[in-house]
C-alpha cells in the first residue's frame, strides 16, 4: 500500500443520526477516498471520481458522499480545507494521467 496523499485523525464520522467513530480517519490514497476507524478498519470508500465532499456552510464539518451513501465528518477548519485541497489536487492528477488536461 502506498503512502497517502492526505491523512487526518481523530475524526468524527457519522452516518445521519448515528455515530460510527469519534476518533476515525480521512485518508485521499490511490484515487480513492477512505473513512476508517481509529483502529484502521476500514468504513467506506469509494473512487474520487464518485465521491463527492462538500464543506460549506459548515464551520467544523464536511459532508461525505460514497456511493450513495452521506456521511458527516467532523473536521477542524484547517483539516476541512485540507481534505478539498488533496481531493482537488487528487483528481486534476488523475485527469492529467488520463491526458484529459493539455493537448
């Protein structure tokens, strides 16, 4: 396994009303973003090209779409723009594998 492009601990992850970690991980690794647990189990994942993050109008959280399937993720300011910054990055390098950007 590689390294990862973005890591961050000590995330809350919920899925809607339900608590499934307050310690878990975000990690943007191989094109594919991963929610797991403080111990390193993994929760959900799914490709960068489906998953979608939104963080605003959220001070200290962001949303998480995998599959369908939405998850809140309690972040700090700085972690929040952390994790859009590396998706964002994460895709545009894909894109450019691709040969999609550039002529």
């Amino acid at each position: 396994m590689t390294d990862s492009e973005f890591e961050v601990a000590g995330v809350g992850i919920r899925r809607m009303l339900r608590s499934l970690t307050r310690a878990g991980k975000v990690l943007v690794r191989d094109g594919r973003l991963v929610l797991a647990t403080s111990y390193g189990s993994e929760i959900d994942s799914a490709p960068l090209g489906s998953a979608h993050i939104a963080g605003y109008g959220f001070p200290k959280a962001a949303l998480a779409s995998l599959g369908g399937k939405r998850y809140v993720l309690r972040l700090g300011l700085s972690e929040r723009a952390g994790l859009l910054d590396a998706v964002r990055t994460a895709r545009a390098k894909a894109a450019a594998e691709q040969g999609v950007l550039g002529a």
